[in-house]
C-alpha cells in the first residue's frame, strides 16, 4: 500500500495521527511526518485516516 | 441478497454511507440521489480556502478542489445528481423525484443534511447571501471585491468564519449577533470575549445584543436596518443564523419524529421505521458519553462515524444479520481557522455549566489557550486554541474515557 500526503494541502491538523499512530505523527515542530509505504495489515486505519482529514489530503494506493 | 439501497441526499453523509455499506457487505445496488449538480465535495473550505483564493476560477475549478476522492468499492454506486428526492414512502419502500418518478428500495439511508435558515425581513433580496453550497459561494464569491461594506448577520462559526476570510481579502467587515459574544452558546462567555476582543484588534468590527429589523435599499441592500434603531451602510450581507434541517420529503410518514431533523435510536436506526438509518447533520441521536438525550451534531467529523454504525445497522436489518450491540459512543469533534486562531473542539462543550481555563491568557490566544468543559463537575468537553496539534490525541482520549 502506498501513501501519499499533498503537504500543499496539509494543515497540520493531526486527525490522521489519531486515527492510523502507526503510519502518521506530529513532530516536535507541529508539523506531519509518515511512513509512505505502510504494511497492508494496516489498511483499515489508513483508509481512516484518510476519511477523517479535513482537507482530504491523503491519498491511498495500491 | 441483491436488496436495493436508495441513499437520499449527496454530501458527505451520503457519500460515507455508500461506501460504508460496502465495507459492511452490502452487495446490491447503492443509488445515491442528490439535489446538487456536484459530486459530494467538501464544505469547510468554502468559508476557508475557496473564498480566501484570489484568481477567476470557474465552477469546475473550484469543484475539483474539493471534491472528495471516489474509492474503488463505490465504483458502481449510481449517482442521481440534480435529482431531488420530493417525497418517500417508507413502509411501502417507494420515493418520488421531482423529474415524477417513483423509484423503489429495500433499505433507506436519509442524508439530506441542513440548509441555511432565511431572516424574515423586509428589503431588497439582490445583495443577501448565504454560504451552504458550491453555487453559494460561486455567487459570494461573483459580488465580493476588497473595499466593500460586508455585514456578517451572526456570529457562530460559520458566520465568524466567514467574516474572517472577508476580512482578509480587504472587505470592511461587521458581525451583527443578536445573543451575546461570537460562539458564546459553545465557547462561553470569557473565551467568547476573549476571542471578540482579538478580532476586533484585527480590525473587525461587531454589534452585539441587536439584530436586523429590516433591509434598506433600491434594486439591491445598501442598508441594514437595526432593531435597535441604527443602521449599518453595506455592499452585501451574508446571512449566518443557523440552519433547518431537511426533512421536508419525509412528513408523509407520521411514524417518524421530525421535530428537529430526524429521531433515531443509537444504533442510527430510524425510529418509526424498519429499514431505514439517519446519517450526518440530519441525525438526531443520543450519545452515551454525554447522556440519553438525542440531538444533532453539526460537525464535519459526525458524517463519517455515523455512516459507519449506520451501515452495519441497515446491512443487518437487510440481511437478517446480527447488528452490533456495543454502545455507538462516537467524539464529537470540530475545527475553526479564523485570521491567526485555530480552534479544536472535542465532546460538547455546549452542554457545560461550568468552564475552566486550564492554560493560557486569554489575552494572548495565538500563544495557545486550552479550556475545558464541566457538567455537574463531570468532564464534557475541550475547547483548544492554537495548541500543538500533537496534543490532540490526549484531549480526545479524555473525551473517549467518559464511555460509560
Ligand atoms: C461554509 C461551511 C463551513 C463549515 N466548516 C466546518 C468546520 O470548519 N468544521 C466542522 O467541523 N464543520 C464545518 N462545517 C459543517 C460540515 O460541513 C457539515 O457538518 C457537513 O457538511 C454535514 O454533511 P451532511 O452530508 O450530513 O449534510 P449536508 O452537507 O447538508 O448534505 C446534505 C445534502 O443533501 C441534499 N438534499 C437535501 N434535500 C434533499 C432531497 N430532498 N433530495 C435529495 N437531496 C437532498 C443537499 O442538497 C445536500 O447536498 C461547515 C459547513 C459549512 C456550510
Ligand atoms: S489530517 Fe490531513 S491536514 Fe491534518 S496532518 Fe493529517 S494530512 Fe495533514
């Protein structure tokens, strides 16, 4: 499974960090980091996260 | 097996049912029938971004922009856009457009969510908008130029919002609230204050504890008349007073309670029916974190979790299945970007009687403020302005402990 976060459209709000930890976190600076090519055990809270950002930042691929 | 699903209403909710029905194992049709032209797009950035964004952007543009990514699982569910659903009967499983004709469905997913609520007064029509949909903002957006006298009629946090935005693209902005501070019914009162005396040292300007009597005007509003007595001089009002839910196709069927949006139970089962859920704005449900009192939620983040337990709900009651008994307990949770604040909300701060700040000066919001929210001493809600985002998690966990 690859992840992609347009970071143009990324605000930093964090809602992909509560919902996929594993994949997405908020640094010390506030800003996003991920992990681009998460296991696919993880997909359902992937697919969450990508859900849940207000501005539907996060692409999921094959 | 192949049981028909009619998905009444295209945004958010809409869309999140259809795709939640398949990941709960619907396999039969989905039609999703929709008012708008547009495939489900994303609100909030239409009082954000896509009204802050300069250029000359056409409808499609701006479309394309926010338009939510189709997943692969609703690949095959048929999209009805313009079609408006004009009435449903639910025990015979039988709806209306309004291009006349009947279609029929097994199972029943009401997502027609809210409109904006219309003042009642008098004055020119030309010049008064509102900001809901696409086409909304697309005619905001033909009529606003920089320099020009905006009147922001409420203060909540679309209003509030709005306000923002216009006041940053160069408008000469004035908020009218008839109750108290912006958002005082979910801040409270200080953090209310606070947050208007931050605005207004950005240069908007508000008239508080006074509402709009009437319009003046020619062929379009130059004047907003007060109830006070005053007057406001203006280019173009938008009206920002609350929403009515949409519920108008279903009052033929008197089983259901549509007193304010539509009752159901906590599974998102709509009570007075059999086959048919509530999803989104529209969904008037309890929630046990809180109490056993339902009500709507106006939030981006509810669409989503009650698509999800809606879902299960109707797959189970379509296929004779066992529908999850945990108690559906989902965190209410909303955002606001206004000029240099951000606001993150967990639980339902509005049902507070008693409110802390915990951290921060109210005098000083861009360095971060956390207030939280006490019913009968027990938490209820978290209103976060300008925090680090990575504290998010911990103020959400708070809310989620208090599942019975
Ligand atoms: C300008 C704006 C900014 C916002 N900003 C934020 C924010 O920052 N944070 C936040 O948490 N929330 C925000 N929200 C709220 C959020 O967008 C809503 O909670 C969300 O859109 C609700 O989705 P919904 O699908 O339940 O309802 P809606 O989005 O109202 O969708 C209902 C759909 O049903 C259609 N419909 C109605 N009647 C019929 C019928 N009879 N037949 C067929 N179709 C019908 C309507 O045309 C509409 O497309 C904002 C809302 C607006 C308008
Ligand atoms: S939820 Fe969206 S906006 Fe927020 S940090 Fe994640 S990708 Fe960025």
């Amino acid at each position: 499974m690859h992840v992609t976060v347009d970071m143009n459209l990324c605000q930093d709000h964090g809602q992909c960090a509560i919902a996929s930890p594993a994949v997405f976190q908020m640094n010390d600076d506030g800003k996003l980091e991920y992990n681009g090519n998460p296991d696919d055990s993880l997909r359902d809270e992937v697919e969450e996260a990508a859900d849940v950002c207000p501005v539907q930042a996060i692409l999921v691929e094959d | 097996m192949s049981a028909h699903v009619a998905v009444v209403g295209g945004s958010l909710a809409g869309l999140r049912a259809a795709e939640q029905l398949r990941s709960a194992g619907h396999e039969g049709p989905i039609t999703v029938f929709s008012e708008e032209a547009h495939l489900p797009y994303n609100r909030p950035p239409l009082s954000k971004e896509l009204l802050a964004d300069e250029g000359e952007p056409t409808a499609d543009d701006l479309h394309a922009r926010v338009a939510f990514r189709r997943r692969k699982s609703t690949e095959d569910v048929d999209f009805q856009l313009g079609v408006g659903v004009e009435q449903a009967d639910l025990a015979a499983g039988t709806l209306q457009t309004y291009d006349g004709q009947t279609h029929e469905f097994d199972g029943l997913v009401v997502a027609t969510g809210l409109r904006p609520r219309r003042l009642r007064v008098t004055g020119p029509e030309e010049g008064r908008h509102v900001l809901r949909t696409l086409e909304d903002l697309i005619r905001l957006r033909g009529q606003v130029r920089p320099g020009q006298d905006v009147v922001v009629v409420g203060a909540g946090f679309i209003g509030c919002e709005t306000a923002a935005t216009l006041l940053k693209k160069g408008c000469s902005v004035t908020l009218v609230e008839p109750t108290g501070a912006p958002m005082n019914r979910v801040l409270g009162v200080e953090l209310a204050d606070a947050v208007q005396r931050h605005h207004e040292a950005a240069g908007m300007r508000f008239v508080i504890d006074d509402g709009v009597h009437g319009y003046g005007g020619g062929d379009a509003v130059a004047e907003v008349q007060l109830a006070s007595g005053g007057s406001l001089t203006v280019d173009l009002v938008i009206e920002s007073v609350g929403s009515v839910p949409n519920v108008e196709w279903l009052e033929g069927n008197t089983s259901l309670d549509l007193s304010d949006g539509v009752l159901t139970d906590n599974s998102m089962g709509v009570v007075g029916a059999d086959r048919a859920v509530a999803v989104g704005d529209i969904a008037r449900f309890p929630n046990p974190l809180f109490d056993d009192v339902p009500r709507r939620v106006e939030h981006w983040s509810i669409p989503t979790d009650t698509a999800k337990r809606a879902a299960q709900s109707l797959q189970a009651m379509l296929s004779g299945g066992q529908a999850p008994d945990a108690p559906f307990a989902p965190i209410p949770s909303f955002w606001s970007d206004q000029l240099d604040l951000r606001f993150q909300s967990f639980g339902s701060p509005s049902l507070a009687d008693e409110i802390r700040i915990d951290e921060g000066n109210l005098d000083a919001l861009t360095d971060g403020v956390l207030a939280t929210y006490l019913r009968d001493g027990r938490l209820v809600g978290s209103v976060a302005v300008n925090l680090d985002p990575a504290r998010q998690r911990r103020l959400r966990d708070d809310i989620a402990a208090l599942a019975p």
